[in-house]
C-alpha cells in the first residue's frame, strides 16, 4: 500500500495576522505586517462544511466584505504561491 505524500508546512512559511472584529457583521479587518501582506495573493472564505463560500485573488485594503455570508462559523485562509499562508476562524453574525 502506498499512502500519498504530505507538506508539512514549517512555521517559518505561516504569517502573523490577526482578523476583527471577532465574531463580524459586515466587514472584518486584517492587522498584518507590510511584508507578510506582500506573501499573499489570494484568499478563500470556507464554511463549516469545507466549501469555498469565497475567494479573491486580491487583498487590497486588508478589509473582507462578509455581509452577504450567512450566519455561522467560517476560516479564512490566506494563500501564497498557491500554499496557505495562515487561517484564523472567525463567527459572522447577523
């Protein structure tokens, strides 16, 4: 039997950001370094299920409109030469 092979991904290769507010109405805001935020070149919004509810290939003014998401839990993960870069969770409410 031959199992897949596994990335580990090295601490050196996640960012240091944070998301608020926390949990979010209509928009969350990224607090994250200048140089971290030049590592990232899309960002995907995933549901409870595992389904990409959203993506960007743009993270222009580090705010992400989550309005039009329906009440629940969701991880955004930031990505970067196509690996993720860092995932925080986050509570939208109503």
């Amino acid at each position: 039997m031959i199992l897949p092979s596994v990335r580990i991904i090295e601490p050196s290769d996640l960012l240091e950001f944070d998301i608020s507010p926390n949990p979010a109405i209509a928009t969350l805001t990224l607090s994250i370094s200048e140089n971290d935020l030049l590592r990232v070149d899309s960002y995907e919004v995933i549901d409870q299920r595992g389904q990409c509810v959203y993506y960007s290939k743009s993270l222009d003014q580090r705010t992400i409109h989550v309005a039009k998401l329906l009440p629940g839990m969701y991880n955004l993960v930031l990505k970067g030469d196509e690996k993720v870069k860092g995932v925080r969770r986050f509570v939208k409410m109503q």
